[in-house]
C-alpha cells in the first residue's frame, strides 16, 4: 500500500477528473478502495501503489469508499507491490465508473 496526499482524495467522479486536466479515462485502471474505520489518514494510508488520485470519495460514521485512478503506464510498479493482482484484463475505468 501507498499514502496518497488528502488533497488527492476527491469527491468529483473519475470522468470529471479526466476532463478537468484533459485526461482520457483509458489512460487508468480503476480500483475500489474500502476502509472500515473513520480517520481519512486511514484510508489515505490504504491506497494502491501507483495511485494518482482517489474519486468518488464517501464517508459514513464507521467506513470510506473511493475508486483509485492508477495511470496505466505506473501498472507495472502497482503489480510489483499490492496484493490486487492487476493485470491487463482488468476492466476499464469506463466500465467502473457510474455517471
């Protein structure tokens, strides 16, 4: 796992992000992230290796939820060090992502 800036952890969706910074949703793989616990340094502490940023950010009283947007060309360096087992079929941001 990696610790991924607060200010990464946005509540925009992954299609606003990419036409935000002229980004292609292709250029990612997508990740959901769930943590059972309420301190965001938590769930910033339990992010994908590689991850540029987190959207679709969603807190309760005990849990957050957000997708990781890994930039396919760091794909590479995420297999080498977390346990998701990413791996070229994995489906496409676009097919993740609810409008």
């Amino acid at each position: 796992m990696a610790e991924i800036a607060l200010e990464k952890v946005l509540t925009i969706s992954a299609r606003d992000y990419c036409e935000m910074y002229g980004k292609s949703l292709d250029q990612y793989i997508a990740v959901g992230i769930h943590v059972q616990h309420y301190l965001h340094e938590i769930f910033a502490q339990n992010t994908p290796e590689g991850t540029e940023v987190v959207v679709d950010f969603a807190a309760s009283k005990y849990s957050m939820d957000g997708t990781a947007l890994i930039p396919k060309d760091k794909l590479k360096k995420a297999r080498e060090n977390t346990g998701y087992g990413l791996s070229d079929s994995s489906p496409k941001a676009e097919d993740t992502s609810q409008g």
